[in-house]
C-alpha cells in the first residue's frame, strides 16, 4: 500500500523506521494541502499498523478486513457538515475506552482536523493526554495554524508538500498519461498528485476553460458579452463559483508573466500558450496584475458571504474597464 503514495519518500522512510523499532508515537498530525497524498499515507500507516507489519501483507484477516472497509479497529471521523462536533469525539473515546486484545493495534484517523469545534478539540485534548494503549490517532489538516496548540504539542507532525511540478509530470507520463497533458495537469495541480488527476479525469479541465472563455469574452467584448459572461453564473452554486475564479487567477498569473518576462517555461496553462500570448498583444501591459487583484478580492467577498450575482457582475465589469485600459467603453450594452 505504501507503494501507491507519490512522493514523500523521506516521510514514508520515517514512518517504516518508527514502525520496524515499534516506536511510532499514538498521535500523529499530517499537514499539507488537499490532493497532495496526506490521506493515503494515512491509510498506508493504518494497514500497517492494524497488520502489525512496515508493510501490510494484503491477505492477513485484519488486511482483507482493512481491504473491504469493515475492519473493527479502524476508525474514521470527518466534517459533519462544516466541522467536527463534540459528539463525534465522545464516540471515539467511547471506543477507546472498551479496550481490544491485547496487543493490538486500533487507529483513527481525524479528516479535516482543523474544523473541530472547539468542544470537540478539548474532548480529543483529553484522548490525547492519556492515550489507551495501542490506540493511535492519524489527523489530517490543511494546516496546524487553525488547531489547537495544545493538540499540535502532542502529536508527531509531518508536513507534506507538493512535488515539484516535474517531478509530478514524469510520474503522470509513467502511469500513460501524454506529455502535454502531464505537464498541464501537474503545473495547475500545484504539484498535488491527487490534485492532478482530478485535472485529467473527464470533465477535470471544465472550470479552466470557461474561465478561458470568461477571459476572451470580457477581453473582445463583442455583442452581449456582459449577458453571455453572466449566463455562466446561472450554471454554478457559489463554491463552484470560487473554482472559476481560482482558475481565472491563474490565467491572469501567466499574463502577467508573459507580458512582464515573454518566458512561457514559468507558464502554469502550458496548452494554451497561443491563446495567452494572443491575449498578452491584445490587453494592456499594467492590466494584469490589476486583474488578479480583483479577482482574489471576489473570491474574498464569496468567502464572506457576499452576494455571488453582485459580486460576478461587478467583477465582470472591473476586468471589462482594465482590458480596455480603464475607459468606459466596457458598459454593458
């Protein structure tokens, strides 16, 4: 299982040694950005140590448990809606609690650790001050900023962080995916593996090319652009909304560098460079980094509940002003 996680080899280096000497702390926190592998080192560790092996041996009973999701030892906490609830801890202490035959091993793992409440972190605080034996805890977290100190202090934390893009690419090149299409997915992934694929599924590349769209519609600003460019809203709940507008930012970002360094090897959209130079002719050499400014402060404002139509509109129109330097020709016909 181990030999599924793309990179990482150090993290996964240390985890086999703590394994193999039995000296693997009973509350670990891995840190890092979504898709970058975090979950399945997780569920690698969890086999192993339900399996009391470095490597899980994939036909032990507790390995076929493991295998069909039905194993009595592991255990899985995630968000209940928004965040992690006091209840959901007690549950888990619960278990704790009940013991298990002696010498083996129980695991749970804690997603998205950073949204527990504050009753359910001080509920888990207790768990971890005086740990049953042979029960380990696995957290997951975005970042250990948004924790408590108190939790962070007693877990072994290991942060993971993106692959190189390159390094990403040549192993989406290994497993047949097409060079262009690695190198795309890997650089607008951010080196997250998971992250990636996602890019590459069918449908994975939907977000970025509307948002190319969105960028040449407001950039042209031909017939009813301002209607077309809003019809795109109609389609999207507002944090769907937040992902065209992620992927407008980097767009932006790779105008902004073609304008300022004419270097398209810094270029994240590696497969529309034709469509980006055009545009960098077309716009006005100050625009883009006006553009990204407006952009992420749109994301802002849908973070903090502002009105999505109001907000897109206003947006559309600001980009609308800075693709025609700043006149007032962009009003909506």
């Amino acid at each position: 299982m181990w030999e599924t996680i793309t990179g990482h080899s150090r993290i996964i280096a240390l985890l086999q040694t703590m394994l193999a000497k039995r000296r693997l702390p009973h509350a670990l926190l891995f840190a890092g950005p979504a898709g970058v592998g975090k979950s399945l080192a997780a569920k690698a560790l969890a086999a192993s140590l339900l399996c009391g092996s470095v490597t899980p041996c994939s036909h032990c009973p507790s390995c076929l448990a493991f295998a069909r999701q039905s194993h009595a030892g592991l255990f899985s906490i995630i968000p209940d809606g928004a965040a992690i609830k006091i209840d959901q801890i007690r549950a888990i202490g619960h278990e704790a609690g009940m013991g298990a035959a002696a010498g083996q091993a129980r695991v749970c793992i804690i997603h998205d650790a950073e949204t527990m409440t504050l009753q359910a972190a001080n509920s888990l605080l207790k768990l971890l001050e005086e740990p049953p034996a042979q029960f380990y805890f696995i957290l997951l977290a975005t970042s250990s900023q948004a924790m408590l100190s108190t939790i962070v202090s007693r877990c072994l934390t290991l942060r993971f962080l993106p692959l190189p893009p390159t390094e990403l690419t040549a192993v989406l090149i290994q497993r047949g995916i097409a060079d262009s299409s690695a190198q795309t997915a890997a650089r607008l992934g951010g080196g997250r593996f998971g992250q990636a694929l996602r890019l590459l599924a069918p449908g994975g590349m939907n977000d970025r090319n509307e948002a190319l769209v969105v960028m040449e519609t407001v950039m042209n600003q031909q017939g009813n652009w301002f209607f077309a460019s809003m019809a795109v809203l109609e389609k999207r709940k507002s944090r769907e909304l937040a992902e065209l507008l992620r992927m407008l930012t980097i767009i932006f970002r790779d105008l902004a560098v073609l304008a300022a360094t004419n270097n398209d090897k810094l270029i994240l959209n590696t497969d529309c460079i034709d469509k980006l130079q055009q545009a960098v002719s077309q716009w006005p050499a100050d625009a883009f980094a006006g553009a990204v400014r407006k952009i992420r402060a749109a994301e802002q404002a849908l973070a903090a509940n502002a009105n999505t139509r109001l907000t897109w509109e206003a947006l559309l129109l600001e980009l609308a002003d800075l693709a025609k330097g700043g006149g007032n020709s962009c009003r909506p016909l």
